[in-house]
C-alpha cells in the first residue's frame, strides 16, 4: 500500500480533543487505503517547560541529560495519538525514536539523522497495522544515548521518514493554513502561496521563518520529498496549503518571493584589532571551534594598522563567542580593546529566485528602511537573498513596509 507521512505540531496537538481532531484526519487517509506514518510534536508550550527545567537546573548542561529530557514530551503525545487511533478501531502503534530505530550522530541536542531502517515498521504494516505514530524530534546516538535534532525538528523527522519510505507525500500539519509571503502574525497583509520553490524555502527557513525546519527543507530538496504544508484547522482538501517543490514547477515567480525575520541575532564588536593578514582567520578559528554559528561579517577601514571588526551570531551563543575570544586574547592570538555585544537586534531578509536576474532589490530595501527612519547595521547578501541588522524595536515596522515595498500582498 502506498505510504503517507503525516506531521502535528504541537498546537494540532495541544490538548486531547485536537489529538482527536488530528486522528481522524489520519482516519481520512487510511480509508484512502494509505498506510500511514504519523510524525507527533509535544504538546504546545511542553517543550518550552522542559529546556527552562533544564536552564533552571544547570545553564551549562550536559547535553546527553538535556536530550534525555527535552525528548520526552513527544512521548506522551505518540502514545496518546496512538491510543486515540486505536479508539477508532485503527491498527496503531506508537514508536520511540530508539525503537525505530532513527540512528543519529552524536552531536547532542543539534543531532543530524544519519539512517532510518524500514524492516521493523514495514513488518508491521505488512501484518495489518495502518498507521505507525513516531515521536519527531529525537533518535539515538551511536553509543547508544537519546538525541535531539534541534528545536523544529519533528519536522525534520517527518520528511526523513517520508524519504526512507519513499512517501507519495509529506504533509505538515501546523497552526497556519501554508506557507506565507511573511509571518502572518506581523502583517495581516501576508498572502498564502500557492507553491515555493524549495531554494526559497530554504532561505526564508534559515532566515528565521520557523514554519519548517531548515533541514526539513534541505532534505526534501535532496530526496526529492513532496512536501507540503497545511493546516488541522481548515476543512481537508486536496488543493489545501502550500507545496514545497522544484522551481521549474512554479509558473509565476515574482523578484521577491518572501520576507523573514529572526530576533534572536545578536552583533558582536571587536574594537581595535591589528589590521593584519592572517587576522581575521585568528578571529573566526576559535568561534568555529567553539560552536558559533557566524553569519554576517563586516571589517572596517583601517587607520594606523588597526580596525573594528563586526559580526552577528545567534543571541543564544553570545557567551561562548565572547569565551571563545577572550581565550583567544589570553593566548596572544588576537589583540583587541573592548569587546562589545549587542543583543538588541533583530535580522530582516528579503528573500526570492527572481533577484538572480533583477537588478535594483538593495537599493528598494535600503530606500524603504530610510523612508521610515531605519538605520541599517550590517549588511549582508547571496545570490538570492538581501539581509539586514537593525534595532530589534523595528522590527515589526521593517517587515510590513518591505512588504508593501515590494507589493507581495499582491500574486504575480
Ligand atoms: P508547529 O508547532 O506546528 O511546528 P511552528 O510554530 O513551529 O508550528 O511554525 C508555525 C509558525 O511559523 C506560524 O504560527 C507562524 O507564526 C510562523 N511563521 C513564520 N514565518 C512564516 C511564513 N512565512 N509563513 C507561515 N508561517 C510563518
Ligand atoms: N517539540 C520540539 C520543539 O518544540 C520539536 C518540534 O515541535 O518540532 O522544538
Ligand atoms: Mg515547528
């Protein structure tokens, strides 16, 4: 029988009754005739409760006990959908990511999937069972310890699982009807699209859109998963939500497709480094080893041999960073004055496959910050995406004027 892959996020199972509501949706395709494959979030708000436990009790915490607590809210929902299912006399059982088993790196609390065998599911359905509930977000290491994929990453899950059992489809049940030309909770302007190019996807996901995860989204592209997202809320339909798909199948395409925002960024200052070569390799080298993910980088003009060096990182890795060169600073490696970190910032993209061929997009979202006042910090770009750091207290006014600025309230 064909196979279907299925994920809740947490707000489409929230509570018992939506547990319900998401397993009669899964009744819906099993009548079909689609084995199923049913990825659960936690319940809402659960895994928040979990990771401040955790805080509460040791800010710098071993991460295999972070990984073993965290892990655990998806539990509880596979186990309650899985006897909801069963309610409605639907063959069901609930997996734990060990007993799959999804087979992890060990790099805890941020894990990558590194296999999923089919045997031990695939037994089960070809002796009767219809749907198999799997807790997303977690797997095991190769010593033998649980993981987690980062936060979001039931969705990973999802599309991994919908790869390994070559999947007619992925569908992403979430607490929004598809993906949107920008958060829908900033500017009720925002208009659903219809289709996305995973390139696209790709970008606003790592930009800060969290609709999906951004490894979901790289998967999908790789394996070439039929991904879609959609609503629980919202009546079924075949047309429903947003496909992820290759660009070729997008008819319309506009030069800006998105916009996204993070606010979890932050602008780390080096004032008064020595301007010489071999610098800033000394400088990045230790924040690598250390973990922190830097994006944008910005190195000022020299005088007298020395220069004021700026980059941005996510606000969470703040102290490591500033570890990581003070560390640097102690061993001689690097020189400088003062090191100054600003977490008051927030990170805005403009972001589409059109701009590969449309001159002009810096200048329009330069102009429209200015026209309302919006200093720019630092700037960034790739080829199919313009980011920019301002003060976070702007962050929702950036948003809704780029996205009159470059009319996305309107389709192509
Ligand atoms: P789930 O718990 O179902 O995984 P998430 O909260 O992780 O849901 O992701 C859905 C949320 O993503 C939406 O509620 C919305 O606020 C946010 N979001 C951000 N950018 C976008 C976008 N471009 N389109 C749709 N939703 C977006
Ligand atoms: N429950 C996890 C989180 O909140 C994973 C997920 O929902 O995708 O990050
Ligand atoms: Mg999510």
């Amino acid at each position: 029988m064909p196979v279907l892959v299925m994920k809740f996020g947490g707000t489409s199972v929230a509570n018992i009754d939506r547990i319900r509501r998401a397993a009669k949706r899964v009744g819906l395709e099993v009548a079909k005739g689609y084995d199923v494959i049913v990825i659960v979030s936690a319940m809402s708000g659960k895994t928040n409760e979990l990771v401040g436990w955790v805080n509460e009790i040791s800010p710098l915490h071993d991460a295999r006990e972070y990984d073993a607590v965290v892990s655990a809210g998806e539990n509880v929902t596979a186990g309650l959908m899985a006897l909801t299912l069963q309610e409605m006399d639907i063959p069901a059982r609930s997996w734990q990511g060990w007993q799959v088993p999804l087979k992890t790196n060990s790099a805890h609390s941020a894990a990558r999937i590194e296999e999923i065998p089919t045997d031990n599911i695939n037994g089960r359905f070809a002796q009767g069972m219809r749907v198999a509930v799997v807790a997303g977000f977690q797997g095991i290491s190769p010593e033998g310890r649980i993981t987690t994929l980062g936060r979001g990453g039931s969705d990973t899950t999802a599309v991994a699982f919908a790869a390994a059992f070559d999947a007619e489809r992925c569908d992403i049940y979430t607490d929004v009807d598809g993906v949107y030309t920008t958060d829908p909770r900033i500017t009720s302007k925002a208009r659903k699209l219809e289709k996305i190019a995973f390139e696209e996807m790709l970008e606003l996901a790592s930009l800060g859109a969290k609709v999906l995860q951004t490894r979901s989204v790289e998967l999908a592209m790789r394996y070439n998963v039929k991904l879609r997202v959609l609503s629980s809320f919202e009546e079924p339909s075949d047309e429903a939500g947003t496909l992820v798909c290759a660009e070729e199948e997008i008819m319309e395409s506009q030069v800006v497709s998105g916009i996204a925002y993070s606010r979890d960024e932050a602008k780390m200052t080096l004032i008064s480094v020595a301007d010489r070569p071999g610098i800033a390799a000394a400088i990045f080298g230790p924040l690598s080893e250390a973990g922190v993910n830097v994006d944008m980088i910005i190195q000022n003009i020299a005088e007298e041999g020395r220069t004021d060096m700026t980059f941005s990182c996510p606000t969470d890795q703040v102290i490591r960073a500033e570890k990581a060169l003070r560390e640097a600073k102690e061993r001689g490696d690097i020189n400088y004055h003062d090191l100054i970190a600003d977490t008051n910032v927030a990170k805005i993209s403009a972001v589409g496959i059109g701009m590969r061929s449309q001159s002009g997009v810096a200048a329009k979202m330069f102009k429209t910050l200015s026209d309302e006042g919006i200093n720019i910090k630092v700037i960034a770009t790739s080829e199919i995406k313009i980011s920019v750091l301002i003060d976070r207290k702007y962050m929702e006014l950036a948003v809704q004027a780029l996205h009159d600025a470059f009319e996305l309230d309107k389709a192509a």
